[in-house]
C-alpha cells in the first residue's frame, strides 16, 4: 500500500470497527487490522460468550429454585452441548464483522502492527503503511502474574473455550471474571474456589449490596477465600497444587483447573509506540479529554486501550470510538460524556450499579439513601430467589445521584435509572412512570 491512509484502525473490536466504518462512509480512505479475529473481546472472548454460557446456568438454577414448587425431575448441564451453543453465536462473527468493514469501504488486514514514526506503521505481511490519523483500539489483556507456576494458569479466553469442564477449579482474584465464570461452573457441578488477595470484593460495587452476593455465592457452593496472597502453583498428581498465605500461615489446595481472574491491563506492548512518539499514562495510552494523544496529535485512542476516565467496559468503548471518529474527521475537541454508563456483574443474580456508589455520595454533601432488602417481594418470590436488595441515592433535591442493585433481571431494571441519572431527573419523575404490572420496573416506586 504506497498511498498514505487518511485513517489506520488498530484493533478489530466494537471501538475499532466502529471508529473505521463512521471514517469510511464520510468518504476517508480507512483500513483496519487485528492480528486475531475481527470482533473483539466482547463479541468473541467476553461478554457475549460469557452469557451464552450463563444462559445453561441459569436454566439449572432456575429448576433449583423451585424445586418442591411445581418443577421436579433434575436439570443439569451438558457442558460440550453448552459450548455448541456458545459457538452458533461466535463462530460466525468474524466473518461477519469483515463483511460489514468491507461493505462500508473499509480495507481489512490481518497481522501484528507496530509504528516505525510518527505517520507510519508495519503490519506483518503488509509492509509499512503511511497514515494521517490512526485510531488504537487494541483492547486489554490479561494482569502478568508474578509468582512460581504463573504459567500453569489459564485466562478467560481459554475457559471459554474448554471442551470438558474440570471437576475443581480455582479462581485467582475477586473481580468481575472470576464471580461470573465461578457461577456459570458451579451451577455446572464444579467444586468452585476463589482466592481473593483483598479484603474486599468487587469494590467498584455497593460493599452491603456485595455482601448479599458473597451470601448467596456461598449457597451455591462456590468457596471465597479473601486476604489470600497466592505464592505458587504445583503439579500434583497430574493436577494443580495452589499454595496460599492468610493470616500468616500457609494452605494449599488442589485443582483440576486454576484461572486467571486478576485484573486485565491494556495491550499496548507491541505497538512500540515510542517509535512514534506516543506517550502513555496509567498503563494505557495517555489521551486529552477529547481523546487525542497529546505528544503525537495524528493518533487517538478509544476503549480499553486510552487512559481515558471512561470504564473499561463494551458501551463506553463504542462511543469512545465513534467520538474519537467525529473529532478526527471534523478537527473538533468533542469530550465523552460518561455519565449513567451502568456496569453489571453477570452473576446468578447479577450485581448492578449506575452513577456514584454512598460514599462517593456523602463525599459531595448532605445525600439520602434508601436501602432496601427486596428478597420477600413478589419478583423474587415467584422465582424462589432468596437473596435480592436495591440502594438508591438522592441529593437534597431529589435528584438521582446513583443506583445499585441485586437481584434477578436487574441488569435491565438498571438501564431505567441509567436514563434518569443521564438526563438528571428526580426520585419523583421517576416514581411518577407508569410501569407494566407485575414486571421488574413496577417495583421501582418502592425502592425509594
């Protein structure tokens, strides 16, 4: 390619893609690439799998729930059938995701890239390429573990992707990956650990709010073991020996199959992005609000990838992406804005939370907080679930400062909040909504 790119994309996930195809149909010339397959870590290695498995899980626990309630006979899952399932959806995706760059006049290459300058880069098989803008969006990847045996571990893509479930699994870390995936293996029958090095898990969420779901972890077998400083992993037996410190005394425990859970870091290394001058901040790309680079203005980056205020999450990455666009092709300094994102720990129920968590809250002033344990309301209760609670907080006038929530469907009762704090309205407006009857959002008006 001996013509200078109006636009390089680096990265083929939803920020990328995007970015590419926005660039494109305002009539720049744009090519992409991605040394793995187009679509991403959400759509191939996260989210979308993830609840795809989730789905097998969550049908067995529905049957458990009302076990004695008018459902008998036993529901288990067929872990080789599930993954089928999981790939109907992903298997296509690549292709698919080509197809639409393709069709939007996007040029797609495939290979690992790096910059030699400031307007230049090298993808393997494609030689150097000029540009006058490029977007990176080449994700995150996970934390480097730094303890004997590291390498024994798997990442998330690797467990999405097992053809047999193992028998005992070890989850290291207390985030998002190792509670969702332990829910999927539990209901699956895995004898399930977790191995926390803190004291607190899930901090980004609602501590009281956590700790029905610790509760409710423990019911369906799955062990959390906090403050527990992982020192090594052995072979024992053809399997995995975890030896781990708490409370100053060591204890070890055996496993079939250990995870890496620990935190995902963004999957810059390669891009020596010295070559072109491009700072980085925070293990990401340093970026202006507006998402530019501030030591080298051709390049932006979008998404897990820019050291950015915005979460490392799916919806902030795609609109990281097409503002990033907008800015690139109008030379404008548009800032995201990234207020009501929610984030939802897909768990069995899921964790759920919009807008500042209390102490955030009380930080700012005089708040009120409404906590309410909602697992004796009617939309637990015809489900058999035990466990449910909602927290929302007010300012002094009413206005929605922040939302958390535990309990089935909540993921979606969030997205009503996630409006309210977006366009700043009040407990009283939102009451005011007239809901469907008997659904999730009828039981809004008496959450606060």
């Amino acid at each position: 390619m001996t013509d200078t790119l109006d636009l390089i994309v680096i990265g083929a996930g939803m920020a990328g893609i995007s970015a590419a195809k926005k660039c494109a149909r305002a009539g720049w010339s744009v090519a992409i690439v991605d040394e793995l397959p187009y679509g991403g870590t959400c759509a191939l290695r996260g989210c979308d799998p993830k609840k795809m498995l989730r789905a097998g899980a969550e049908a067995v626990e529905a049957a458990r729930r009302l076990a004695g309630k008018g459902v008998t006979g036993e529901t288990r899952i067929d872990w080789p059938a599930l993954m089928k399932h999981k790939e109907s959806f992903t298997d296509p995706v690549p292709e698919s995701m080509e197809s639409g760059l393709k069709e939007a006049g996007v040029r797609t290459l495939h290979g690992r890239a790096r910059f030699t300058a400031e307007d230049r880069i090298e993808i393997d098989g494609h030689g150097e390429i000029a540009f006058r803008h490029a977007l990176i969006a080449t994700g995150a990847k996970p934390r480097p573990l730094d303890f004997p045996g590291a390498e024994r571990l798997i990442d998330s893509t690797d467990f999405l992707n097992l053809a047999e479930l193992p028998r005992r699994i070890v989850f290291v870390g207390g985030g998002y990956i190792s509670f969702e995936f332990a829910h999927i293996a539990a209901r699956a029958g895995a004898q399930v650990t977790i191995l926390d090095r803190g004291a607190r898990q899930l901090k980004m969420f609602d501590p009281d709010l956590v700790d029905m779901l610790l509760e409710r972890s423990r019911a369906a077998g799955i062990e959390i073991v906090a403050e527990a400083v992982l020192e090594s992993v052995e072979e024992a037996d053809g399997a995995h020996r975890v030896v781990y410190r708490k409370a100053g005394e060591s204890h070890a425990i055996d496993a079939n199959l250990v995870v890496h859970g620990a935190g995902r870091l963004p999957a810059i290394d390669h891009l020596d992005l010295a070559a072109a001058g491009i700072e980085t901040e925070n293990g990401g790309v340093k970026v202006t609000p507006w998402l530019q680079s501030p030591s080298n203005p051709r390049i932006f980056a979008a998404g897990d990838t820019a050291a950015s205020p915005g979460k490392p999450l799916t919806p902030v990455a795609v609109f990281e992406g097409k503002i990033a666009a907008s800015n690139m092709l109008k030379d404008k300094r548009t800032e995201p804005d990234y207020t009501g994102v929610p984030s939802v720990v897909f768990t069995i129920p899921e964790l759920a939370r919009v807008g500042l968590l209390e102490e955030e809250a009380r930080a700012r002033g005089d708040v009120e907080v409404s906590f309410t344990d909602t697992s004796g309301w009617f939309s637990q209760k015809r489900l058999g679930e035990s466990h449910a609670g909602a927290k929302v907080i007010t300012d002094k006038d009413g206005k929605i400062l922040g939302a958390h929530m535990f309990g089935p469907d909540y993921a979606e009762l969030i997205n009503v909040f996630s409006l309210a704090i977006k366009l700043g309205l009040t407990a009283a407006q939102v009451k005011a909504m007239p809901a469907a009857y008997p659904t999730g959002a009828s039981d809004i008006g008496s959450m606060f």
